[in-house]
C-alpha cells in the first residue's frame, strides 16, 4: 500500500467518527478541509489496515488530488454535488475506472476496469471520493471473506472472529471509520451479514431499484438478479437514506406516514436465536410498541424462504459462476477441491469450490424451476400486499460474529442447516424486499448485535424513519478504535 508524504492533521481523529452528514456540514462551513478528511483516512487506513485487512487497492495519492480540487470548489462556492470532499470507498465487485475488479481471483490481479458501476458514476458526479476498495470472497459467492488473492479480512472487534461477507471488506472498514461510507451489494446477506457483525448501518435495495451495471460477476439469470440488492453501508441511517436517494434509479415514492404502520416479530423459537440477540429483539419490541402496535406473525412465504433462496443460487449448478472463476467443468471444480483441502496448493479458495459442489447439488430441475417461477409470481402480489402498512422486525444471525469458518460450515454444510440459519436474511432476498440493518448495542462479549427491518419496495422512508428511532434509543453506530494510532505516532 502507498503511502503518503505528507502526514495527517494533528488531533483529527474526530473525523474518523463523523457521519456523512456531519462531514458535509463541516466541509462546508468551511470547519474542515477535504483534504484534512482524506488525509486523516489514509492515515488511519495505513495504520489500520494490516491488522484487519478491508482494503485491496487504494488510490490515495489521486484521492488528494480530488480533495484538492474540491477544496477549491467549496471555497468559491462552485461545488454542486451533495458529496463534495467527501471520503468514501467501494466493494471490490464495483468497477472503477483504472483500478482493478478481480473477483479475489489469481488469473484476474491485473483486470483494471475502463468505465465505472453506474452506482460509482452516480457517487462521483456527486463529488464524492473514493479512497480505494474494499475486500470480498471469490466472486462474492459466500458470506465470509476470504480469497486466494488477497486473504482474509478480519472483523475489528475481534480479529479471530469473521467480519461476515460478501460485502465484509466493506463492512469492517466502516467499523474503523476508514471511509465517511461505502457501496455493498447483498444476493443472500451480504450486506446485512457484514453490517450486524461490524456494527454498521447497511441498507440493502429492493429488487431493480439501483442498477447493477458495472458489478462483477454479472448475473444472468433473471430470477437470481430479482435477490440482488445494492445500498450503502453507513454510520447512520441519515447517511444511508441520503446515499440511497442518489444511486436510487427509481423515481421516489411519496413519504407515507409512520404512524400507519404496525410492526411484526416472529413467534420466539421459531428458529434459533442466541441468547443476546433474542434479547435485544425483544427490547426494540417492547420499546416500539409504546408507539406502535407490535404483533408477532410468521409472514407470507417465510418459512419457504431458505430452500427457494437455496435452489434459485443453484439454478444453473453454479456454472456461471464456475465459468467466469475459469473452470473447464464440474470435475475441475471438485479436483481443485480436494487439492485445497489436503495439500492447501489450489489458486483456489476451498470456500468457492465447495460452494460451487454445493450449487451443483442442489440444482432444480427444469419442473421445479417452473414451480419455483408460479411460486413468486403469485408470492410477489401477496407480499405486496402484506407490506402495505407493515414492517418486519427480524434478527439478521442467530448470533453475533462467530470465529473465522464457523459462519461458512453452518451455512454451506451437508447436513443443510442453511435452512434454519438463512431464513432471516433469505426472506429479503427471495423477494427482492428493502431491508434495513441498524446497530442495536453489544452482546457479553462487546460484539455488535444488529438488527434489521423489512418491507415493500415503496416503504423505504418508513424503514428509515423507524430505523432512526431505534438507533437513537439503542446507540447506533459506535466507531470501533481499538486500531487507532497512538497519539505519539501521530
């Protein structure tokens, strides 16, 4: 990693705290330089970084130039964009012209991108500055970070414990207030799974709402891209509801009001929940429903959730995955596997090989695709409906942060306990449904517990508005510092 000439303001560690909105407010009045944020980031991120391993590639020394160049637009009162000055970073998935997308492949460490996402353009015409990108597992298909490329990202809290995936990178370096904000993207959790382990904001987008164009791999296969969801990953839900109104490519419903809405939690046992985070459910519960009316349901289509989640990631056997991470065919994949496992020799991570064993097993057939396509269609009206005036509380894991391969083996295991451990997450996913995760406190151990809150595409103001209540009453963001410098290195 470069590293920067000049140092970093002295007694700027104020600005690793500081949400999006703050910042601007201080770029603008003129309390603080661009240049001062950025600096302060790079510094931070290069004492940081080492131990916890989010970042891959930076552009640090093209971010000052940016800052620079802001600086001198805020100055004369020129600066047009909501984001001016300010310093955010990007999943590695998302291209960004001259840097490299690689999937946390081998074959791919020198695929540099010649056009941005339109997620990235849109972020950059509004004057934001991207200070590098942020680590994935091979071609973001597991939730738990870790490649063959670039190695293991580490959760800040804990460093022997995972900080989740695909957008885990991303998620732990908002932990440490490397970035004001940053871009994830979430096909089975991955947003949300990085949000709740790290204690960070995390939005992930309803289905078709922000466009995917320039995320990498791409993916093919309708009713798979009906799951993605792309949003920020924030310090607050302030910040999150202001980047989402800028990448969003749907026209913006009207706000509706609040105090429609009843709230529901799922029947206690109806899937595991560890001890701390039942309690915490518990607690925004029974604070909602001093204001609300707080029932306790299993939603349309819930319990099917896991297993269609399941069989749409399979639709093709994970060929297309296969393809692209350049296998020739399923005995390659399964080769590649048994040479990682016992000999620890493969360009492969044994993650994406026993994920794309599993996908080949769980194929549907072309009936059951069939049935799976009547099963939506009819489920989409029906939840449509349902979300109305609703809104989902819900547990993202049965537990915070677990050690580094447990998340994997409890989610991608023979014994197929991803269907009692997914439903959480894979409910969103299945149908393409809005969710946002906010940070709720800590479990006995200090390690963030979030939580997230489900509706219909249409209800994302509501979703904010309830999600600042809660991160008001239960704390919210809280930086993790255990990595700053000290101050006689400063």
């Amino acid at each position: 990693m470069s590293r920067m000439a000049e140092p970093a303001p002295e007694n700027t560690l104020g600005i690793l705290d500081m949400d999006v909105t703050a910042l601007i407010d201080q770029l603008q009045s003129r309390s603080l330089t661009s240049v001062e944020a950025v600096k302060t980031c790079i510094k931070h991120l290069e004492h940081a970084n080492p131990k916890v391993n989010c970042l891959v590639e930076n552009r640090f020394g093209e971010a000052l130039e940016e800052a620079k160049e802001a600086d001198r637009l805020l100055e004369s009162g020129k600066a047009s964009g909501a984001l001016t000055g300010v310093p955010i970073s990007m999943k590695e998935s998302f291209d960004v012209s001259g840097m490299k997308t690689t999937g946390g492949l081998k074959h791919r460490a020198g695929a540099v991108a010649q056009n941005d996402a339109e997620v990235v353009a849109a972020l950059k015409k509004e004057g934001a500055i991207i200070l590098g990108k942020t680590n994935t597992p091979a071609l973001c298909f597991c939730q738990e970070t870790d490649n063959k490329l670039f190695g293991k990202t580490n959760n800040p809290w804990d460093l022997n414990k995972t900080a989740g995936g695909s957008s885990g990178g991303e998620g732990a370096l908002i932990a440490v207030g490397g970035a004001a904000a940053g871009i994830g993207s979430d096909i089975g959790g991955s947003i949300r799974f990085p949000s709740h382990f790290n204690g960070v904001v995390g939005f992930k987008s309803g289905n078709g709402q922000v466009s995917d164009t320039g995320s990498f791999p791409d993916i093919v296969h309708p009713i798979q891209k009906r799951m993605l969801g792309i949003g920020p990953m924030a310090k607050s839900v302030r910040d999150v509801r202001l980047i989402y109104s800028l990448i969003s490519t749907q026209q913006k419903s009207p706000s509706a009001k609040l105090s429609d809405i009843t709230i529901h939690k799922l029947p206690a046992n109806t899937y595991p929940l560890g001890e701390s985070s039942g309690r915490m459910i518990q607690k925004i519960a029974d604070y909602l429903n001093q204001t609300f009316w707080v029932g306790i349901e299993i939603p349309p289509y819930f319990q099917e959730s896991a297993i269609i989640w399941q069989e749409i990631m399979s639709v093709d056997g994970g060929r297309s995955v296969a393809d692209t991470a350049g296998f020739r065919g399923h005995g390659e994949v399964v080769k590649e596997y048994v040479k990682e496992t016992l000999l620890k020799r493969s360009d492969y991570h044994y993650y994406l090989t026993w994920a794309l064993i599993g996908a080949k097993m769980f194929k549907p057939s072309q009936k059951r695709i069939l049935e799976i396509e009547k099963v939506i269609e009819k489920g989409d009206e029906i939840i449509s409906d349902y979300f109305e005036n609703k809104i989902l509380l819900l547990p993202v894991y049965h537990r915070t942060a677990p050690p580094h391969g447990k998340l994997y083996s409890e989610l991608f295991s023979v014994k197929k306990t991803f269907k009692k451990f997914m439903p959480y997450v894979a409910y969103a996913n299945v149908w393409g449904l809005p969710s946002l995760t906010v940070p709720a406190g800590k479990d006995e151990n200090g390690m963030p517990i979030g939580v997230q809150l489900v509706s219909k595409s249409g209800n994302e103001e509501r979703l904010f508005a309830l999600g600042e209540l809660i991160e008001a009453e239960f704390g919210g963001y809280v930086r993790c510092t255990a990595h700053d410098q000290e101050k006689d290195r400063s």
